[in-house]
C-alpha cells in the first residue's frame, strides 16, 4: 500500500513539473539577428527583429538598441501572439519577448575597434 501511495505520488509530482515548465523551455531561442526599422508613416511596422531572414516583433526592445542595422546577439522567447501593423493589417509578424540581447560587432568593425586600442 505504502509502495502504490508512493508511486502515485511521484507520478503526480512529475506531471505538475511537467506542465509547468515544457512549454516555457521549448519556446526559448539564442540566435543572432539584425535589429530592423520602417517608418510608421509608411508601412506602420516600426521597430522589428530579423532572425535567419524571418521578421518578428519584439514586445520589449529597449531604446539602447533601436538602431536600424545594428547587429545582437538574442536569447528570447517566441510568443504565440501576433502583432499586426497599424497601416498594413495584411502585415503580421510573430511576437517576441527579449530574454537578453547583447550587441556584436561584424568583422570589418572589430578590425577598426583593434586599430583605435593600439594607437
């Protein structure tokens, strides 16, 4: 009897940890991207995150890295909702939630970076 209480009791407790914590787990990425901008007069889409050439919208990008171009480093969670463009309804992008983000420097800018260090 001990044993099936037992038993019963670890299988509950696996279930609980289970749905508790997959989803969030599996929903969460590390990946470079391009930090990308339109003008809201034009399009309405405004600040986006290009991710292996596929554009989402970040809910929680903080003005430190709205710069058009600018290369990051990103740890996010993909969202299930979808945000729609004021101007464009027929544009939608997948939303994000900014976990962590980091800039990069290319190659070319590195090399510049090193020859300002030695001077």
């Amino acid at each position: 009897m001990k044993t099936n209480t037992l038993f019963s009791l670890m299988i509950f407790l696996f279930m609980i940890m289970g749905v508790g914590g997959c989803e969030e787990k599996n929903n969460i990425f590390e990946n470079t991207a391009i930090i990308t901008y339109s003008e809201p007069a034009a399009d309405g889409c405004s600040w986006k995150i290009n991710i292996n050439q596929k554009e989402y919208h970040p809910v929680n990008l903080s003005d430190e890295y709205k710069i058009n171009g600018l290369n990051v480093n990103v740890k996010y969670n993909l969202l299930s909702s979808v945000w729609e463009c004021p101007q464009w309804t027929t544009k939608k992008f997948q939303e994000i939630k900014i976990i962590s983000i980091t800039k990069t420097f290319k190659s070319d800018e590195l090399l510049l970076l090193n020859s300002h260090i030695f001077l």
